[in-house]
C-alpha cells in the first residue's frame, strides 16, 4: 500500500494491525462519513462516480461493514428467517443452502432454526425468536400439514413465504414442486413399459409432497384403468424402504413399484437383490429427487429430478418482494416444475435378466 493510501491520522504501523472503519473509507475517497453510509444502504441519490470512489477505497482497505452498523444506518436488520424440518433429508438441505447462497448475493444474512418435533409450540417459539432478532421475513421449509396450522396460529408480523405446504387460506405466498405430475410421470412411464399396474411405496402420511404423490399415482392407474393395490408407508428412510421391499419382494405380482423418494427406492433394490429378483428384468423401480447417488446405485436408478435449488432461489425472490412492498397481495406462485430421469432400473414387463 503506498503512503497515499494510508488515512490521515494514522501511522502504516497501527493501521495495517487494526480493522477499517467508516471513517478510514471516508478519508481514502475524499467524501464524508454519511455519503459512506448513503453508498453502503444503496441511497439513489449518491452520484455514480462518487459511490466508485467509495467502493474502491472500501476495496482498498478491505473494508467489511457490520451488520450492526448497517442496521443503524439504515434502521433494517438485512436479517432474515428460516424454519426448517427434518432438515437432515436431501430436500430441506438442498434448499436451505440455495436460499442461504441467494440471501448473500442479495446482501442479507440468514438466521436458521431446525425443528424436529411436531409441537406446534415449538413453531410459535421459533417465530418468536426470529422476531426478536429483527428478522425482516421468514421462509418456513413445511413439509408437514401441521406446520401450517401452526404457522397460521403464530400470526408473524413480518413477511412470511411457505416451502412445500398449502395453508388453504390464499394470504401466503406458497413455493413448491409439482409432486402430483412428477407422480403421474413415474407412474405412466412404467405403464408405458407394459406393466400391469404400479405397486407404491409411500412417504408418511400428513406430508404434503407424499401426499400428492399418492394422489398423482392413484389417478394415473385408475385412469389407465389399472389396479389399485394399498400403497406400502415409509418413513422416508433406506432402512424402511428395505423392510416394505422385502414384502413386494415375495409377491410374484410386483413387477414395477414406484417410490416417493431415492432413498426408499435404495432399500427397494437391497431387497429385490437380497431375493433373486432381478431388477429390471423382474421388477422395475423408480424412485424420486434424483439425488446426487441415485446415478450410481446398481443399477442406476429411474427418478424424478426436483429443482431443490430452484425452490430455494425463488422462495428468497419473493420473500424480498413482499418485504419491499408488504402492501402487494400475493400472487399464486407456479409451482416448480419437475423431470422424470430415465435410467437402468427401469425395463419393459417381462423382459428376463
């Protein structure tokens, strides 16, 4: 750094061992603190070539506004909330990361609580803590029917978006995927490969995304005019997925059976293997969200591919959109589209290994 560079009133000794402050900017761009202050909160009325200067000093020094001095400035926090479920799972994970990534670019932080309990107390709590650290809006990851009624019941003053839920009201933006085609699509696609009908393995009842999932196979097969057998309830785990495969496994009628996630479709394949049925050549199976392993399982797995990413990035664009204009009704937000990946795990009927 040339001497230059070094604000007045300080020797190069003590400034290179202490942080920068507003006032070290101040000095390098030749402005006042408050015109610092105008460029950091984004002030329309700071001219273009004077809010470069103040950027290449900050640049410069390698000055980090704090959150705190922000909030002062600005009288907003740049805060926001997440309520998160089961977040452990590959859905919520996937999309708590994207809605992190997307809130940096955005220039705000992002305060997380993950619940695993369903007491709707615990959500009322979790609202409530967010509000107490300023949050300016909250995305709620749902996927439970009664977190919904629970998030109704803690009446949020800030802007809320909802993640893969419907609260049946219509005052609440709601972001989700279309679990009900994607069903449809894993299901007629195994029709189409001949198969008599498709055996299901659900996800837990009372999740919404199971639940449209059922929804979307039981119509497909009674529209195609198939049999409807009972689905088969998981809990979302390979292990369970294993236990309820071992039961088709048995049946000499199973030749397709369709899965609400990769996960349960994995234990599917352990128990087709570990009874000597072939798959496909004896049972298809296909699986859904694509996650990162579901190509390298043996054989690689036929799923339908959620864009986790983009629930993520578009429940943050419109969370920004009402904290920006909270008068704005809500719009119906289209739901995220999906995409059936047609991989080895999936053959025509009665095509022997």
């Amino acid at each position: 750094m040339t001497s230059s560079a070094v604000p007045k009133g300080r020797s190069r000794r003590n400034f290179a061992g202490a942080r920068p402050v507003m006032d070290d900017v101040a000095r390098l761009a030749g402005v006042s603190k408050q015109t610092v202050s105008r460029v950091l909160n984004d002030n329309p009325a700071v001219r273009p070539e004077t809010r470069e200067a103040v950027r290449a000093a900050m640049r410069t020094l390698g000055y980090r506004p704090s959150r705190s001095a922000r909030s002062l400035a600005s009288g907003r926090t740049r805060m926001l909330g997440v309520i998160s479920f089961d977040a452990a799972r590959y859905g919520p994970a996937s999309i708590l990361t994207a809605i992190n990534t997307a809130a940096q670019e955005a220039g705000y932080l992002v305060s997380s609580i993950a619940l695993d309990t369903a007491d709707p107390d615990t959500v009322v709590e979790a609202v409530d803590r967010l509000s107490a650290e300023g949050a300016e809006g909250v995305i709620a990851i749902a996927p439970q029917a009664w977190v919904g009624r629970a998030l109704v019941d803690a009446r949020l003053d800030s802007p809320l978006v909802v993640l893969e839920n419907d609260l049946g009201g219509g005052g609440t933006p709601l972001v989700t995927a279309n679990s009900r085609i994607g069903a449809r699509d894993a299901t007629e696609h195994l029709l189409r490969l001949g198969h008599p009908t498709v055996f299901h393995i659900a996800g837990p009842t009372g999740w919404t995304s199971a639940d449209l999932r059922v929804a979307g196979w039981q119509a497909t097969l009674e529209a195609a005019g198939a049999e409807v057998h009972a689905p088969l309830t998981g809990d979302w785990s390979a292990e369970s997925g294993y236990d309820l495969g071992q039961q088709l496994a048995r049946r000499s009628d199973v030749t397709a059976v369709f899965a609400s996630n990769d996960q349960m479709a994995l234990g599917v394949l352990h128990a087709l293997h570990e009874a000597g049925r072939a798959v496909p050549g004896d049972v298809s199976v296909v699986g859904y969200d694509d996650i990162p392993e579901a190509a390298h399982f043996l054989p690689p797995l036929t799923t339908v591919r959620t864009d986790f990413a983009e629930i993520g990035t578009r429940s943050l664009r419109l969370l920004l959109n009402r904290i920006d204009d909270p008068a704005e009704p809500p719009r119906v937000e289209p739901l995220v589209p999906v995409e059936l990946v047609v991989r080895r795990s999936s053959g025509p009927y009665g095509r022997s290994s």
